[in-house]
C-alpha cells in the first residue's frame, strides 16, 4: 500500500512539475489556464480513486443519507466528461496555436523573400577579346603557358536591378592557372556596384593557338542591400586564333547561367 501511494504521488509530482515548469515559460492566460487544467485533469482521478478506495466519505460522514453508490457513478461519469472535454480543448487549442505559429512563420518568411526578390540586383554582362588593356601588369592572368601569344579578355558587368550592390567580386576560373581561381576584381577590397553603374575588366593572358577552345568560367559574386549574396556563373569558350592584328585574335563564345543564392554555410568557403 505503502509503494501504491509513493508511486502515485511521483506521478502526480511529475505531472505538477511538467505542468508548473512550462506555466512559467507561457507568456500567454490561454496557455497557462491550459496547463491548469491539464494538471487538474491529471490529479482528479487520482483523489477520486483514493477517495472511494479508503471509504473517506463514509469515515467523514460525507455518505449519511446519501446514496453513495448514485453519487460515485455520478462523479464517475461526471469526471470521464470533464478530462475527455479538457483534452479535447487542450488538443484543439494546442494544434490551433501551432498552425497560427506556422503560417505567421510562412508570412514572415515569404515577406522576407519577396522583400529579397525586389531588391536583388540584375547584371548584364558583354564579353569580347579587342585590344584594350593598357599592358600593365595588374591586367595581366598568368598562365601555366610559357613562350605563348597573348590574347585579351574584356569583361563588362552593369547592374540593371532596381537597387544598388553592396559588394561584388569576380573570379577567373581555367585549369590554365594556378590554384585554378584567379580573382580579378574586388580582390581584398569592397566594390560597390550602384543601380546603372557598369564596371570594365580587361585583362590578358598567354596561350596557345589552337583549334580547340579552351573553356574558362567567369564566377561572379555580389551582395544585395539586404546582405544576401548571389552567385553567378558564366562559361566560356574561348579560341586562340593564329590571326594576328594589332595583337592576337581571339573568339569568345559565352553563356550566363542563372544566379543562386548562396547560404551562410557555404559562403564560409568562399574568400569574399
């Protein structure tokens, strides 16, 4: 009897604590009667069963001209409707609660997202191979290619968005170069890049004639207004022409994949 009655009081303690320790998290009335009433459903039953149990009412003389087992199915039935309707409340408002949650969560974030969409910059970009650079050796790519021609790269990025870009950098990619990643603009600096603003890139580079082109990729990185960053690609297919004027021709051919959006973790890798 001794073990029924301690393990009964744990329990009840431990539903008291539960009850008592996420009352106090609760900065809502609705919440904190709900966890009221789920400990008073909890412990009814409890002083119910003791009550009949021990014959309490009969040591008081609570049971004195009264039909005493009319009143216990009375409480019975009374105390089944009581814990089955404050479960079903419970229930209702807890998963009511949780779907306001989630969908003011799917508000925010869809705002946030389309906050995000209108002030994403636009880049249009124009590539070509004239003769531009002024031969200094900022402009200058160096290749694994030695006693080769030099060919021209010019790169052309305008921001055609509607808001400006906090920062910006370009890479040069080519198997041609060490560490294959070249930065040729914003290397360890801020570049701003305003709304029609359009920054010029020409650099060169020795290569090989060749009938097969060599394929390169432009990768561009810029930061919106809102402190996202983007990636973009561009692939190249540049020809090393044998065609010499006014220095040696090449031919360009290019596509602008579409941009992602780059996640915090992954931009931990990327020297920005």
């Amino acid at each position: 009897m001794i073990t029924s009655i301690i393990a009964t009081i744990i329990v009840v303690g431990l539903a008291g604590f539960f009850c008592y320790k996420n009352y106090k998290k609760c900065n809502d009335d609705l919440e904190k009667s709900l966890y009221i009433l789920f400990f008073l459903t909890a412990i009814v039953p409890v002083v119910i069963y003791y009550l009949d149990r021990y014959n309490i009412p009969t040591c008081l003389g609570w049971s004195r001209n009264v039909n005493s087992q009319n009143w216990l199915s009375f409480l019975a039935n009374y105390s089944t409707g009581i814990i089955s309707a404050t479960i079903s409340a419970v229930v209702l408002v807890f998963v009511t609660i949780l779907q306001i949650k989630k969908n003011r969560e799917d508000n925010i974030e869809r705002d946030k997202d389309n906050l995000r969409v209108q002030n994403m910059p636009i880049l249009k970009y124009s590539i070509d191979t004239e003769n531009k650079s002024q031969g200094s050796i900022e402009e200058c790519i160096e290749t694994n290619v030695k006693d080769g021609n030099l060919y021209n790269l010019n790169i052309s990025i305008k921001n055609v968005g509607l808001n400006n870009i906090k920062n910006i950098k370009v890479d040069f990619c080519s198997s041609l170069i060490n560490n294959s990643v070249c930065r040729i603009w914003g290397n360890k600096s801020i570049e701003v890049l305003e709304r029609q603003e359009c920054i010029k890139i020409n650099r060169f580079f020795s290569l090989n004639s060749s009938k097969e082109p060599y394929n390169f990729r432009i990768i561009v990185y810029y930061e919106d207004v809102l402190s996202n960053w983007y990636k973009q690609v561009l692939e190249l297919n540049y020809s090393a022409t044998n065609i010499s004027h006014n220095g040696y021709i090449g031919i360009v051919k290019y596509v602008v994949n579409k941009e992602n959006q780059i996640d915090e973790n992954a931009m931990k890798w990327i020297n920005l």
